[in-house]
C-alpha cells in the first residue's frame, strides 16, 4: 500500500470526506486529493497532522509496522 492509498483509507474508514479533512488541515481540498492521488507527497509536518486527525501513526500511514526486532536495534 502507498501512503496516497493508505491516507484515503484511513479518511474513508473514519466517514471524513476529502472536504472536512482539508478544513481540519487548514488546506485545499484540491490539496487533499492532489495527496490522495499521490501526485503531492505532504510535508512531514502536514503528515503528523493528518496522522492526528485520522488517529493514527505516521508509520501506519507510509506502510511500515514496527516489530520487535526494529525496537532492539534501535531503528
């Protein structure tokens, strides 16, 4: 899964329409679907935020999982 498609669905799961989530963002919806097409990638700081409102993690939303063996090794 990409973080355009991951983003979505977490949008979608949580009933948020592209409009009400750039409203909460303080952006363009055309922003928002411009990121949901994965033809912007946001800034980090714009993916805490959405990772907030769609109350998950910015790691949930690139994709990745942390696993024992990454916390022992300190990544």
């Amino acid at each position: 899964m990409t973080l355009a498609s991951n983003i979505t669905n977490a949008r979608k799961s949580m009933h948020i329409s592209q409009e009400e989530l750039a409203k909460m963002l303080d952006v363009n919806q055309t922003y928002i679907s411009q990121v949901e097409r994965g033809v912007r990638v946001p800034t980090v700081a714009l993916l805490e935020q959405i990772a907030d409102v769609l109350e998950c993690s910015v790691d949930g939303l690139l994709g990745r999982t942390i696993t024992k063996q990454s916390l022992e090794r300190n990544c």
